[in-house]
C-alpha cells in the first residue's frame, strides 16, 4: 500500500512539473506577444501623430485661401467670410423621440388596487 502510495505522489509531482513547464513557456510566449503588440501599438500612436501634424498643417486658413484663390477658374470657390455663417438660434433642430413626449390618454393597468379573483 505504501508503494502504491509513492508511486502515485511520483507521478503526481511528474505531472505538475510538466504542467508548470507548459504553463511557463505559455507564459512567456503571451508576454512576448504583448510587448510586440505595444511596439505596434506605440508606433501607430506615433504615425497618427504624425499624420495629425501634417492634416493641420494642410489645413492651414492662408494655405486654402492661396488654392481658392488659384484654382478660382476650375472650381469657382469662394473665401469664406463672415457673414455665411448663420446664428445658432436659426438652426432648426430635430423635434425630440418619442419618448419624450407627454404621454396622452393614459391608461392605469396596474393591478394593486384591483380585487383578487376568486
């Protein structure tokens, strides 16, 4: 009984050896993976930025007005000026869901005050 006994506690630290092998090298393997996906996380925050930088740059107000202003012949642009633009209190916004409208004709189908049957 007692050999059995050791026989099994020897297979059993066998296997959790191998068990905590595996699980090491899974391990290892998922930090890997993650230090590689925040390399590529960094440089895409990165070429964002960039791209951000040169959007503003391309956007600049004296730099369209200068295209606008060359291309005028082809595409008849005008510059903006103040006066295009509307007042706030002159958009018209959407009217609200429906569910925030008064409720009418309303109907009570609760049951608390209601006789039990019988």
């Amino acid at each position: 009984m007692r050999n059995l006994l050791y026989v099994l506690t020897a297979v059993a630290v066998v296997g959790l050896a191998f068990w905590a092998y595996r699980e090491n090298y899974a391990t290892q393997q998922v930090l890997r993976e993650t230090r590689q996906l925040q390399r590529l996380i960094g440089q895409a925050e990165v070429r964002l930025n960039v791209l951000n930088a040169e959007w503003a740059y391309l956007n600049r107000p004296d730099r369209l007005r200068e295209l606008a202003v060359l291309n005028y012949d082809r595409l008849g642009l005008l510059p903006l000026r103040p006066t295009q633009f509307g007042r706030v209190d002159e958009v018209a916004f959407p009217p609200p869901p429906a569910a925030e409208l008064p409720i009418a004709n309303a109907v009570d189908v609760s049951t608390m005050n209601a006789e039990p049957n019988r």
